[in-house]
DNA sequence: GTGGTCTAGACCACA
DNA sequence: GTGGTCTAGACCACG
C-alpha cells in the first residue's frame, strides 16, 4: 500500500479515506488480513497510535473489523466502504459550494468556475 | 452588518472573509471607519479578542488600517479586498480538487460531478 | 462530580457512561459546559487523553458538543443521553441472559437466580 | 463435542466454560480421555495453542489432568467442575448487577426489569 | 486556559 | 507478534 499523507492535516482521517479507498478499489478483498498497526504506522511512517485510531474509526464505519491478538480484517460487505467515499465526495462538494456561496458566488457561478479550472 | 457564523468552525477567518467580502461588495466604501471592535463582537456574537485579531489579519493584508484613540478603517486601495477574496476562492477550489483526487477522481470526473451537482 | 472508577477495567467508557447519568440525572443541563478536559482527568484522577476520547465517543452520540478553545457543552437534547443509558442496561441485560444461557441456564431459571440473589 | 465460540470475546475462557459445561454435564465421564489438543483445535476452529492454555488452566482448576506422551484426561472428582460453573454462574449475576447498579438501578429495579424481560 | 492532534513508550491479554 | 488501553508530554489554533 502507498501513502500520500500531508502532515499539515489532521492524519487520522487521511488514512481512514485511503484504507477506504485501497478497499473500494479492491487492493484489499473482503475478509483479507490488513497489514497490523504497526507494520501499517512503520509504513505510513506515523504513530502507531494514529493508525489504531484510524481503524477503530473504521470499525465503526462498518469498513474494518478487529480480532485480538491476530489482527484487522476487511469486513466481508464492503460496499460501506464504497458508500462511505460516496459520502466523502458528496460531502466535500457540499462544503465546497457552500464556502463559496458564503463569498457571494452562485452554484452557477461556481459551475462555471469549476469549469474554467485549470484549463489554461 | 449581518453575520452568519458556524461556530463549529475557527471564527476569526471567518471573521476575516466576511468582512473582507463587505468591503468588496461596497457595502464599506474606502476610508470609511469601521464599527468598533467592541461593537464588531457584539453584534457578531463572538469575543472580542477573536475580532481584534481578525482586524489585525486584515491590516497585514493591507485591508483595513487601525488609527489608534479612533478606530479602524477601510484602506483606501480596495482591490486587495477584492484580490484577498479571489485568492480565497481559488485556494478553495484548488484544496477542493486536490482532495477529490485523492479519492481517486480525476479533474474531468470532478467537473462533471460538480456540473450536476444538485440539480435534480 | 463524583467519580467511582474500576481502574482495572477499561477507564473511557466508564467515563462514558458515568458523564451519560449525570446528564440523564440532570447533573448538567442542556446547553451547560462541562468541566473542561484537563479538570475533569485531574478530577477523575486519570490522563486528559482518556478523558479527550470519552468526550469525543459521547459527541458522536449525541449527547455532548465541543467548542474549539472554549469548552465541552451538553447538547440541547437530552434524551440521547436517557436512551443510550436505556440501550446500555439492556445490552448489559442481554449479555448476561445469553452467557448464562451458553452454560445450560434457560431464561425462566436465569429469572429465579436472580430473583433469589443477595436475598439470605 | 459441539462448539459455539464468538470470535469477538477472548477464545481462552470461552473454550473453558464449554469444556467444563461439557463435563459437569457427563458428556465426559470421569477418568475418561479428552480429545486431543490438536483434534479439539481442529474441531473448534482455533489455534492449538489457545487450547492448550485452556487445557493447562482447567488443569490449575483440578479439572483436567494430562499424562505425558498420552493425553488429556477428565478428573475422576468432577465435583469441581461443577463447582466451577457455579462460580462464573454467581460471578456473571454480581458483575450483571454491580455494572446496573453503577448505572443508578438498585437491586429491586434490576429485578423487576430481569423479571420482565423478553416477555413481550 | 481550552480543545485537537500527534508522538513516544509502556503494559496487558491473547494467538 | 498483535490489538487494546493508558500515561506522559508536546505543539497548535483559538478565545
């Protein structure tokens, strides 16, 4: 697994969204061993600590569970973790159009921004 | 001045971008005093120190200016407002792509999710 | 607040629970703040993080809320807390039926076990 | 022997309870040789070792006792064995009732609710 | 001072 | 070795 991580933000969410990812992409299967904490933290280069939160995050999200003493499984349903990226995007364009409404830009202006984007 | 404020999210950049969007809709001319900070806050519904420091922001950007024993004014040049707002647009939109390509979309995939973007 | 805590087991969702009652009790009001994290661990004779991540488990259900730099307040709508109370005892119920159940007891000799407990 | 073992709890104490059950219940007689530790692993879906220990500790409790290079064999006193499963029975009863006494219900209330439950 | 986040390191039960 | 939990201490943005 490759990580991408800015370390100017808040870590924990930023591996719970690539876990997700790597899962919805289908680099993990359903049911598969996930790399321990540790090994996760050593690779990801952060804090063990980070990486368990991250998980137990994901326990809640349905995406991960854990066993005792053997390690973390993806959970055999993983279309939580499909509907759980839906839901990042949706989110994150929801906060994106309202931020911009807040600066007296109109969905159709912003549509129309967006459009133009880096399209030089 | 009317102030919607989330107080789930820091309150002095919102501070920032709301007044900073006032002076660049004319609703402030240039060299105009603004309300007081004492005032500001109360009205605004926050801490003083929070609007204060947000002043002060916007006298870095070179927004408003401070006369001391008097108060705060609009900057007679109020096209760093209207830039400062600009900037704060495309590093929205920017952080905003950048996030969605995290999630595996693709700039075309973006535009075209954000095009039918609440529309139905 | 008083505190009664079982060092030996599991510190967080003891913490938990106990801030649930006390709301439930009406301890603490809607809308009131909280002790704030550091007081409350120095008061509970715990580490503030123990005490961050209770918080943080009872935000997510709804029944407290945090404010950056200022505080940890009581959401307006108490009866999250009453219900999560009532889910506990009847998770804490269902266990115990179910492990006495794994070892041969029915429900009805559960029901006269108990009903006999503490009773010479 | 039929196992039913949650994944979710620690294996150990689970396969304890169900061996002693199995005992005090005289589907083992005493003096009579338990399966393997292998045989027993393979049959519960766990790791030998997990059986091992849990062997080793039914031997501590004077319940099993093993004959090197031949097996495990029950107690010819399978008193003990019941005694044991009398024990977790009055240890599960006063941490169901202290837990629910932490959560404001006195011993009266707790009956009552027990004395009700899952009679709809 | 307050919450938010992270690092470092420790101990335990379990496999 | 693995997850689970906790302590200790640090830095940051915010009020």
């Amino acid at each position: 697994m490759k990580w991408t991580l800015d370390k100017a933000k808040p870590l924990c969410p930023q591996i719970c969204e690539q876990v997700c990812l790597s899962i919805a992409l289908g680099e993990f299967k359903p049911g598969e061993k996930m790399f321990s904490v540790r090994e996760t933290a050593l690779n990801a280069g952060v804090n063990p600590n980070t990486v368990q939160k991250a998980f137990e995050q994901l326990e809640i999200d349905g995406i991960l569970y854990s066993v005792r003493g053997s390690g973390w499984f993806v959970c055999e349903d993983i279309s939580k973790a499909k509907e759980t990226l839906d839901n990042l995007v949706a989110e994150k364009t929801e906060a994106f159009f309202s931020a911009l409404n807040a600066l007296s830009m109109d969905n159709e202006a912003i549509k129309k921004y967006v459009k133009e984007w880096d399209n030089e």
